[in-house]
C-alpha cells in the first residue's frame, strides 16, 4: 500500500493500482507484444494473494516506488528507445493519475517477436 498524505488525511492506494496502469500503458505501446512471467512470478503472485499484473512487479519502501516489468518486443523496434519511451509513459501516467512520485522503470526484454502480417 502506498501512502501519500493529503491536507484533510491520507490517500491509501493499493499497488495492484500501479500494476494496472503499467499494464495499461504497455498496451498502448507501439512495438511491445506482452508481458512476459515465469513460473516464480506465477507463483510468488499465487502464494502472496496478490492481483499484480503478469510480468509486472511493484516495489515499494519508505521513499521510492519502483516498477520491475518484463515484455516482449517485436524484433523490427529500437529496443533502447522502444524502453526509454515504456519508461518515461509509465511515470508520467502515473505521476498524472495518482500525484505519486515513481523512481524508476526497470525494463527486462525476456524475449522477441516478429510481426503478425496482416
């Protein structure tokens, strides 16, 4: 849970918020296939009771919030701007959307994939 105090109280939000709108952004990401998890992301989200988003992990402590996300990227991308672009989205959305600061995306490529022709 994320904490942010307000003139009147205290904003309580949830990082399975966090999560979604990451998810929400990868989405509408040019060049991103999906989110990629493994076995030990299954399991971990299984086994906490925790509705993150596949391939997305939010880490939190008393000063920073950090986003850990594994994609999959179509082979035609500049993979480093294709990241560059994901991160920047991701803490802006956020930032707009919540008010909450983000200190950093990490971005793993777990693997690539050639467009579908249509």
């Amino acid at each position: 849970m994320i904490k942010k105090m307000l003139e009147r109280g205290t904003l309580n939000i949830s990082e399975d918020v966090f999560a979604i709108i990451s998810s929400i952004v990868i989405d509408e990401m040019e060049g991103i296939a999906s989110t990629v998890s493994d076995f030990k992301d299954d399991f971990i989200r299984v086994v906490n009771k925790k509705g993150n988003q596949r391939g997305i992990s939010i880490n939190q402590n008393e000063e920073e919030l950090l986003i850990d996300i594994k994609v999959s990227v179509y082979l035609e991308e500049n993979i480093c701007d294709l990241c560059i672009e994901l991160q920047k989205r991701i803490i802006d959305e956020i930032k707009i959307m919540t008010g909450i600061e983000v200190s950093g995306v990490n971005v793993m490529i777990d693997s690539i994939r050639m467009k579908e022709e249509k």
